[in-house]
C-alpha cells in the first residue's frame, strides 16, 4: 500500500536537507586527508573548511576568520556565554542579561554562576523591556554585563529589536550576544548592522546538515579564555578535535543558498504564512494568534485554540498527515507548557494548546491547502466535540 503524502510544516525544529546540499556533503566525504595535515590531501580538506567558512561569513556580513565552527547552535551560545568572553586586555562580564524568551541553550546553557544571572522581562508579544534592559545597565555600572537577546523566537518567530538593545550595551561597556539561529536565512542577518559581539547560528535550520552550527565574533579583537572543548589547535584553538569536514562543507553551501534566495524566499513563505493564518480564522474564528501585532518571521506563527489541548492536536494533525510542533523541538515529547508563553503571560489553559506552524523551503500552495482542510477535520471532530460536551 501506497504511503499517502505527507506535509512537513515543522521547519523551525529543522529543515530537510536541500538536495544540492546532499551533494556538497556527500562529495566532501570522500576527501581523505585529517585538514590539520600538511600534505595535499590535508590540504584539500582545509580548502573546504575554508571556503565553507567563508560562505557563512558571507551570510551574516562577517569576516571568516571570525566564524568558530561548533557541533550546533546549543554549543556555540554555550561557548560564548561565559565570564572569560570579553575584549582583548579588558576583563569579562560580571552580570549575565538574557532575554526571559532565550532558547534553553541560553537560559539553561551559560557559565555564569546562577546568582549573576538575570532574565530581562518582555512584553505581551514576547518583546523584551528596552527600558527595564537600560535602567538595570546603569545600576551596574560600566564593563558589567554581557547580554544575550534572541533575534527571533524559535517558537512564536517574534523579532527583537537587537540593534536598540545593543547600543544600550555598549554605551555602559557591556558585550552582547544575539542567538540568530532562526533568523538567519529567514530575514537579513548583519553583524555589523545589529552591532553584536557575537552571533550564534545552526546550518540545519537553513536546510544544511544537523550537527554543525558557528559562533561568529564581530572581530578579532574579541576571545573566550575558557573553552568547552580544549586539546588541540583547531579552529584557532577555540574549539579542540578533527574538523567534521563534510558537515562544515554542507554548512557552507546551505549558508550560499540561503544568501542567494533571502528576499524571494521571505516574500513567499510570508505570502503562504498569511494564507494559513487567514484559513485558520476562517475555520475556527475563535482561534488566536500568538503575538500576531508583532513584527515576526515570515515563516512561523503560533496559534492556539481554547480548551483544545496541544497534545491531542498533535496527534490529530499527525493522524491527518501534518507536522506541526507544539514548541521548540528540543523539548519535543515532553508536550509542556512552554516558558516562553509564560514569559509573555499567555493563561496558563490557553498557552497548554498553542501549535506552532513553520515553513520552510519545501513549502508549496499545496501544503496550506492540506493544513487548511486538516483544520477542519481537527477542529470539528475535537474542539466541536468539546464544545457540544461542554
């Protein structure tokens, strides 16, 4: 019997890989040589960490000596959230500053002691509070603070206004770090142009390969005394062990990709986005829209439908060909309630329903069509159902 098709709307947990990036990987495998050797063949697989890196670079308008390949997005942040990152012949942070909506990988991820960590508060849709941000900097004094602001949410796609938050950083002394995992590829990424200190990003969510991800560095002037994994000189010493030469390579040409296409992609996963939320109201007009007056990606809202539980949902999308996510994937088959939600003050009944929608890449009209008409068959064999019990 004949698998019937499914529709993948689950891009914010990862994005499949992109068949030219298959390509670039699988052609990057059979490169023989440890790219710490001198010889030709070692030579050959650093010319492709080397171009890869300059393709990420590209990406966020950075320069390539200043992209650290790391295992993923989780490591990158973790690599960067410590005291010992700082400005060359200056001290680190005392204080860490992290966004009350941070992936784990922030909140849970640091190396600052738990009492020199603080979570800054944001609004209804999730935004963070630039004037509780300026007027705790300048309790600390200057040099103080290293902060961490998500430049969009991997589960509602709220964008945060980096660029102010980082010219308050930097007027009292302070770094700061942007996880620009879900963004980048989505909307414009500069380093520059947000004025960080330093970005995180992951090449699976850009339809390259899971496990490698970067950390970026505004300029050399910047380093991490303390690193996660010591032992060798590779990548500058920041972290140690053989390159994964084939995962860095498909790093890079998805990074290309995602360059090439940015403002035809966005204009289209934004036009399909608007679609399916405009059939979600039509359908179940009670339906509500997670921070939809913000300023979101293009390709991400989350939504929710009262009294209908998140978990029964998903099983009914999945049943009905759908994948959908209930949050971050990295809490995927724990179906809690998301700290995020609960950051923004979401009632605690409504935030245990919210689903999340992500497009992506292999997104096509056909796919909203199918996600509008397993809205109908969830909406009236469950919420239907609870509301004629009720």
């Amino acid at each position: 019997m004949a698998r019937s098709r499914r529709t993948y709307l689950d891009h914010n947990a990862t994005s499949p890989l992109r068949p030219e990036v298959a390509e670039v990987v699988a052609r990057a495998l059979q490169l023989l040589g440890n790219p710490s050797s001198v010889h030709a063949e070692g030579r050959a697989a650093r010319s492709e960490i080397e171009s890869a890196r300059e393709k990420v670079a590209r990406l966020v308008g950075a320069r390539a000596k200043n992209v650290i390949f790391t295992s993923g997005g989780t490591e990158a942040s973790n690599l960067a959230l410590s005291p010992s990152f700082r400005r060359l012949g200056q001290q680190g942070a005392a204080r860490l500053l992290m966004g009350a909506t941070e992936h784990p990988c922030v909140l849970n991820g640091h190396r600052f002691p738990s009492e020199a960590a603080e979570a800054i508060p944001v609004d209804a849709n999730g935004v963070i509070d630039l004037a509780w941000l300026k007027g705790r900097l300048e309790q600390m004094g200057e040099g103080r603070a290293l902060v961490s602001v998500q430049l969009a949410n991997n589960e509602t796609g709220v964008l945060q206004p980096v660029g102010e938050a980082a010219a308050l950083v930097h007027a009292r002394g302070g770094l700061i770090h942007t996880d620009a995992v879900q963004a980048a590829g989505k909307v414009p990424v500069d380093i520059t142009m947000l004025g960080v200190d330093a970005l995180t990003l992951s090449a699976h969510k850009l339809g390259g390969p899971k496990g490698i991800g970067a950390l970026v560095l505004a300029s050399d002037q910047f380093e991490i005394a303390d690193r996660l994994i010591r032992g060798g000189g590779q990548e500058k010493g920041n972290r140690a062990g053989t390159e994964n030469v084939a995962a860095i390579a498909g790093f890079g040409a998805a990074a290309e990709i995602a360059l090439a296409t940015l403002s035809e992609e966005a204009a289209r996963l934004r036009a399909l986005r608007d679609e399916a939320e405009a059939q979600l109201r039509c359908i179940a007009p009670e339906a509500i829209v997670i921070a939809a007056s913000a300023e979101r990606l293009p390709n991400t809202f989350a939504f929710a439908i009262p009294a209908l539980k998140a978990e029964t949902a998903l099983i009914a999308f999945d049943l009905e060909g759908i994948a959908l996510s209930s949050g971050s994937a990295c809490s995927s088959g724990k179906v809690k309630r998301s700290h995020v939600l609960d950051a923004m003050g979401i009632e605690p009944a409504l935030a245990e329903g919210v689903l999340r929608v992500s497009l992506g890449w292999t997104t096509t009209k056909e796919d909203v069509v199918r996600f509008a008409e397993a809205c109908e068959k969830v909406v009236s064999t469950l919420y239907k159902r609870k509301a004629s019990a009720a």
